[in-house]
C-alpha cells in the first residue's frame, strides 16, 4: 500500500526546495553583478578605440552597444 504524506511534511519539502532555490538564485546574481564591471570596462575599450578613427563611429557604435 502506498503510504499518505501529510500536508505538514509536503510543506516542509517545499520550504526546503524554496531555500534551495533562493541559494541557487542568489548565486546566479552574485556571478552577473561580478560580470557588469567587465563587460562595462569592455564596451568602453571598444568605444575608445572606434572613436579614435572617428568620432561619429564612435558614438554610433556605443549606441548600437548599449
């Protein structure tokens, strides 16, 4: 026979699962906040360099990037 799950231990499983979740996505952030700065360093490199050749392509290419 199949033995019944209270309601009490399917709440504490998705308690548990919920932590897990907010672990994992916590995580997640902490990776992207740590990227921005590369990445904005990066975009400033590229427009730098577009914008020496010329300063119209230089802005142009910071609006396409951003």
């Amino acid at each position: 026979m199949s033995e019944k799950r209270g309601s009490a231990e399917i709440r504490a499983e998705l308690a548990a699962e919920r932590q897990r979740l907010d672990a994992d996505l916590n995580a997640l952030q902490a990776e992207v906040r740590s990227l921005v700065p590369v990445v904005a360093a990066g975009l400033v490199v590229v427009a730098l360099v577009t914008f020496r050749k010329s300063a119209k392509a230089g802005l142009r290419t910071i609006w396409k990037l951003s």
